[in-house]
C-alpha cells in the first residue's frame, strides 16, 4: 500500500512540473508575439515617415520650380531710349523683347551699339548694369575735368594701362573724362606717344565723345576740342578722325 501511495505521488508532482513547463512555455509565447507585434508597429510608423518625408521632397521640389522664375522689376527704360552699357558704351534700345529659356519666361532689352555694330540681348532683372545718359550739368563737369592739369602716377606703364582700361570700361562718365585728360598730349609730335597710349587715348575719346553726342549734337564736338585745346593741337585731332 505504502508503494503504491509513493508512487501516484511522483505521479502528482510530475504532472504539476509539467503543469509549470507548459505555462512558462505559453509566458514566453506570448512575449515573442508582443514582440513581434511592436517591431511590425514600428515598421508601419517608420515606413510613415519616410511616405511623409518623400512627400516634403517632392513639395520643396515644386516649390524650387516656382522660384525658378525671372524677378518681376519695373522697366526703367522704353524703345528708342539711349543708354550706356559700361563695356561697349553707348547704345540704343531697339525693341523689348520676352523669350523662353527652358521653362522660364524671360524679358529682356534688345541694345544696339552703332558704333561697334552689336546688339545686345539684357534681361529686365539685369538692367542695374545700364545707366542713363549723363545730364548737362553732368556734361560741363565733364569737360571742367578735360580742362584740368593730368594727374599721372609715376609707376609702370603696364599698371598704369589697366588702371586707365578699367576706368574706360567701368562706364562711369568722370571716369573716361580723366583717362582722355591723362592721355592727352598737347603737342604735334605723334611719336611721343606710344602705340598702347594712343589706342586707349582714341577709345575714351570716341566713348566720351559718343554719349555728349546723344545729348549736344554736333555741338559736342566742338565742346571737347575746346576743353582739350585741340585748335592748337590739329595734327592729333586729325588723327581721331
């Protein structure tokens, strides 16, 4: 009898330890799936913000394309205008003109410079570079500067050169006024001036010349050859014409 009782015990407590097996079994079980189940939330969430994040891109995108479009500006100048282009100098507006550059509408000055026989293509957003013919006022102050003493530095020619290139070309009227008294040479003799002093000499001249033109007429001429005593000088003003 005793064995028999020993016995349907180790029975009882077999059962109860696989009892306790299958329930830590069925715990552990159910903290996998919990697990799983917060990964796949957190793939749904991340897979949100990346959808959200590329619709932010493609936004920025089309925004970029909006900003890709010419600056509205007033127009300063109209057809028939003369203007100066500090590069070329003087010149005319012929016509204004819009144009398609890939997507973007752009409206620009057509500029014609007789004298080089050039045409100049400048959008509206760019017209800073131009400037309006000089006033009369502007003009006499001009020619106050022919009539006065050259101020030449003693340093190279060569540096002294693009000094006087770079004022030519900066489109400023003071400017090519003081590089045509620099270079004046009030003497017959051609020879004393070089063959580079002549070529920058002739072309501030006929630039300065060119924009008193629009606004005396032929009296400019005779305005600067007074300023830089050229009826003494004939000799020279035969050679700029």
């Amino acid at each position: 009898m005793y064995l028999k009782i020993s016995v349907k015990n180790q029975e009882k407590e077999i059962e109860n330890l696989n009892m306790g097996r299958k329930k830590k079994i069925k715990k552990i079980k159910k903290v996998k799936r919990r697990k799983r189940a917060k990964k796949e939330q957190e793939k749904v969430v991340i897979r949100k913000s990346v959808g959200q994040n590329t619709l932010k891109t493609n936004d920025e995108k089309i925004q970029i394309k909006k900003i890709k479009k010419q600056p509205n500006e007033k127009k300063l100048y109209n057809v028939k205008d003369y203007v100066v282009y500090p590069k070329h100098g003087v010149g005319k507006i012929i016509s204004i003109d819009k144009a398609k550059m890939g997507d973007i509408d752009i409206t620009f000055y057509k500029v014609l410079i007789e004298k080089e026989k050039l045409t100049l293509s400048i959008p509206l957003n760019q017209q800073s570079h131009l400037r309006p013919v000089s006033s009369i006022s502007q003009i006499n102050k001009a020619a106050s500067i022919l009539k006065s003493k050259p101020r030449i530095k003693r340093t190279m020619w060569s540096r002294r050169a693009q000094e006087y290139d770079q004022k030519i070309n900066s489109g400023k009227l003071y400017e090519l006024a003081e590089v045509v008294r620099d270079l004046n040479k009030k003497t017959d003799i051609i020879a004393e001036q070089s063959y580079s002093e002549r070529q920058l000499f002739e072309k501030a001249y006929n630039r300065l010349k060119s924009e008193l033109e629009v606004v005396l007429g032929e009296k400019a001429q005779q305005k600067m050859d007074k300023a830089l005593k050229f009826k003494e000088n004939s000799l020279q003003k035969e050679t700029l014409l």
